[in-house]
C-alpha cells in the first residue's frame, strides 16, 4: 500500500474524478485546510481518509498529511487535488523509491495546452527552479506539486516552512543531504471546473508563492 497525501482547499468539485482515478494500492488521505465547500464531506463519501488542518498553509496540509501516513512500505506521495494532475500516473513516479534507486522522484509538469499553466506562473516557476539547481545541485527543472518519497526520509529532512515555500525547503534540503532525486514528466491538466488555485489561479497569488519561496532561499 501507498499513501496519497491531497492538501485541499475548496477542491470538492475535483475530488470524484480524481479518486475514480487512483490506483489499485495507493490509498487517499486528503488534508482538509479549511474548506467551506464540503470537501471534508465529499471525501469521506468516497472512502477516503481525512485530517482537519486548521492552520492556513500549503506546507502545514502537507506536513500533517505526512505524519499521519502509515503505508505498509512508508512510501507517500503528494500531489494536488485540484484536477490538474492524473493519479494514474503515481506508480510511474512511485517505482523508483519502492525499489530503492531514487529517494525522491518529483513530476515536472508538462501543460496539455498553454492555457493549462498560465505564462506568469510558468516564468515564476522556471526562475525558482535556476535558483534551486545553483543552490541545490539537482537537476529539478520544476518546483512540482507531485512527489514521491519515503515518509520517514521526507521527516528526517525537518522542512519548517509551512506555507508555499515547503516545497522548495525540501528539495533544497535534499539536496544538500546527498540525495538521488529523479525529475519525471507528468501531464498538466486544466484544473477542475468549480476549483480555484491560489497560486496560479491569479498574479497576486503568484507573487505571494514567489515570496514566500524567496524567504526560503534567503534563509
């Protein structure tokens, strides 16, 4: 069994496709930050488990996620519950750790079309990622929101941001550790009808992403 950590924020409307979607052993744990349109309720209806997050925060979702994970083999992927990722794609990103050749394998998103990741963000998120490679010495062409590790390594790690900058701390942090992190291409979709994003979904959005993965990189 593997876990399927989905830190969501108002993502009901995405939630049956995507669990129609995941696959035979991968089991979904969607982190409820505060949602106000049942997505909490929605989850439960289709199986999956939840956890309540109460404080505001991509890294806060993802970090309790984490430690509430309790697969078998302690492999745990994360991934948006937007829409805009395919979990059926997660075996393909999952074999490398399950087999012990990569310690972490990150989806570097690949758009269906150009209006599926919008030019400000990509430019964000291609600025980000130069800095990384410099900072880090991994070849990471994408600050991804689809990765695959195992839980007690990601914990090892001791990433604090709690906010848009947790992936970037990770990665940074893998990197200096010495890890073997392996980039794979995912496809990019539009995100479900009904769904917003809060960092693409507008340029005050991004910029406020950008900060806070800017105060990463200056501490």
């Amino acid at each position: 069994m593997v876990d399927v950590v989905i830190p969501c924020l108002n993502e009901a409307p995405a939630l049956p496709g995507l669990f129609a979607r995941l696959p035979t052993g991968y089991t979904a744990i969607v982190v409820d930050n505060g949602s106000t349109d049942g997505t909490a309720e929605v989850a439960h209806a289709h199986g999956a488990r939840v956890i309540e997050v109460t404080r505001p925060g991509y890294g806060a979702a993802v970090h309790a996620g984490i430690l509430a994970a309790d697969a078998e083999d302690g492999v745990v992927c994360v991934m948006d519950g937007d829409g805009s990722l395919d979990p059926a794609e997660l075996p393909r990103l999952a074999a490398p750790v399950l087999s012990g050749s990569a310690q972490m394998v990150v989806g570097r998103r690949r758009p269906v079309d150009r209006r599926a990741w919008p030019s400000h963000a990509r430019l964000a998120n291609r600025i980000l990622a130069r800095r990384l490679r410099r900072e880090s010495g991994l070849p990471i062409h994408d600050i991804g929101p689809m990765r695959v590790v195992r839980r007690n390594d990601l914990l090892g790690l001791d990433v604090r941001d709690r906010r848009f900058g947790y992936p970037l701390e990770l990665l940074i942090k893998a990197g200096r550790a010495g890890w073997t992190v392996i980039e794979t291409d995912v496809s990019y979709q539009h995100r479900a009808t009904g769904t917003r994003s809060k960092v693409t979904g507008s340029f005050r959005g991004t910029l406020r992403a950008v900060s806070d993965m800017r105060a990463v990189l200056a501490g």
